[in-house]
C-alpha cells in the first residue's frame, strides 16, 4: 500500500507543479495588467482633467465638491473659447503654415536623406555629425543668430522664417527627420536602382520613381510628427510672429489664461472679446480642446499607417 502511495503522489506531482506555474502566469499576467491601468491612467489624466473641466459651469468650477462628476453640461465654455480664439480664421491660417512646413520636411529630408545614404563625397562624415548635432542641441541655444538672419533678410513678422527652413532639410526637427530616411534607405536593395539605371534613370529619376515611393513607410512617419510637432509648436513662432493678429492657434492659449488670472487684456486674445463675461478655468480647457481636436483627429486617420510605419521605418545600423 505504501508503494502505491508513493507512485500515487510521484505521479501528481508534475500535475501540481503544472497548476503551480499555470496559476502563476495568471497572477504575473493580473500584475501585468494592474501595472498598464495604472500606466494609461498618468497618461489620460490630463486628457480626462481637460474634457471633464472644458464642460464644467461656474458654480461647478467654485463647488470643492465637483471634481469628476458634474452637474450638468455648460456649452456656452466652447461657444465663448470659440469666439475667444478666432476659431474658423486663425485654423485655417495655422493649417496652411503648418501644412508647407510639413510638405518641406518631406520633399528636402526625403532628398538629403538619400543623398547621406547611397553617395560618398568629400566631408560627408563631418556633415553628418554636425547632422547629429542639429538633433542634439535644442533650438533655443541658437535662436539669436537665425533671428538675426531673418532679421537682416527682413522676413521677421511673416511666417517665412517658420516655412523657409523646412525646404532646405532644417527647421523644426529637420534633422531627425534626415536621419530616419536615411536609415531607410541604407535598408534598401541596391538592386532596385542599378535596374533602374539599365532602363536608362538618372539619379534624379531614380530616386523620385524607385526610392522615393519604396519609402512610403518612412514617409508615414515624418508626415505624422511633422504635423503634430509644428502645429503644438510655440516657441518659434513667438520670436518671429510679432503681430497680434497674425498669431497661429496655438499662440492664443496664453493671453486667455492671463484674461482667466485677471491679467490680461482684450489686446492679448482677440479685439471680439467681451470683459464683462468671466473667464473661468473651463473656458481655457475648453479652448485647449479645440486646439488639440484637429490634431486628435489627424492621428485617429493615420494611426494604424503611424504604427506600421514605425515598425518598418528601417531605423537600423549600417
């Protein structure tokens, strides 16, 4: 009997260990989860602080209590942040500038890109680091001398100093976007091009006929980022833009918070804007949600094409 035992628990003890390790992947797979909750609640607190405040009324702003939960929609915050930031006009105008900075990068980066990646020439390692560098060093450090170009070139108070760079493969983020297709690029079959030679391509032909549309994933990728880095961009449209009312969207949001602070005046925002009406905290979420809304929805077409693009972006070493 005490054999049979033995052979007994020898036998149930694989199907133990099974079940042992079977219930700690479900316990690891459950910290896994908990930990992603937590991890998408720091990202979509801002959001979700941002939308539940844009609706909130007056006393719901004033009541302590009222923090998630309101008591009912208050409309008249967008409607007011509508007027407030020259909604109709202003979209347009930043759409048109962010969308000629966009199509710069693509055509100049795409075209730098390929020439760093399949053609050797004198100081080409020099010109890449300094490539490098443009991505490293913040803007910032350097704004006083392109102001000062600009300056003398009289473009200063146009949006040409936000335009110019971009089609000669600089401005914002140029360089990052260099550097993608070209490692794109270094990934692609050189047999594609010398086919293309035999059948009588030039350079410039190959490139816009075989290399160009091959990148399409690299393409993705800039497109995005473009986009979403010039519109939310502030800092340099500040320094070129000097008149009130040739601000891009983005550049409306401060002179509001200084009118809900009490520190601001009807010249900071817009000439339309009433005094008498209070600018709560809800009126300024409300306007930070319309300028984020085109970019919202630009993402939630491209996404799936972004992601992919990401992943076959070819970001690899030589």
């Amino acid at each position: 009997m005490t054999k049979i035992h033995s052979l007994a628990r020898k036998k149930s003890c694989p199907k133990r260990t099974l079940m042992y390790f079977i219930n700690g992947k479900r316990i690891t797979r459950l910290l896994m989860y908990l930990f992603l909750l937590d991890l998408v609640f720091v990202f979509l607190y801002p959001f979700l602080y941002m939308l539940i405040t844009s609706v909130k009324s007056p006393e719901d702003i004033m009541d302590v209590t009222v923090h998630w939960l309101v008591n009912g929609i208050h409309g008249q915050n967008y409607t007011l942040s509508w007027n407030v930031l020259d909604y109709p006009t202003r979209l347009v105008r930043t759409f048109m500038v962010v969308t000629l900075c966009t199509l710069g990068h693509l055509i100049a980066c795409s075209f730098v890109g390929y020439g760093f990646a399949r053609y050797n020439f004198r100081g080409k390692k020099l010109l890449f680091l300094l490539l490098l560098l443009s991505i490293i060093v913040p803007p910032q450090t350097i704004i006083t001398p392109v102001y000062m170009i600009f300056s003398n070139a009289h473009m200063t108070g146009t949006y040409l100093p936000l335009i110019l760079p971009t089609w000669f493969g600089l401005g914002l983020k140029g360089g990052l976007f260099i550097f993608i297709f070209r490692q794109f690029y270094l990934s692609l079959p050189r047999s594609l091009e010398e086919a293309s030679s035999i059948d009588g391509c030039g350079p410039i032909s190959t490139f816009f006929r075989i290399a160009l549309p091959s990148s399409r994933s690299s393409i993705m990728v800039c497109l995005v980022l473009s986009l979403v880095w010039h519109w939310n961009d502030y800092f340099e449209p500040t320094i070129y833009i000097t008149q009130q009312k040739d601000y891009l969207l983005p550049m409306m949001l401060p002179g509001l918070y200084n009118l809900m602070n009490g520190a601001g005046t009807v010249t900071d925002v817009a000439a339309s804007v009433d005094l008498n009406l209070i600018y709560t905290e809800a009126v300024a979420m409300a306007a930070t949600t319309l300028v984020i809304i085109p970019v919202f929805i630009l993402y939630m077409f491209l996404q799936k094409q972004f992601i992919e693009g990401v992943e076959r972006s070819g970001i690899t070493g030589e």
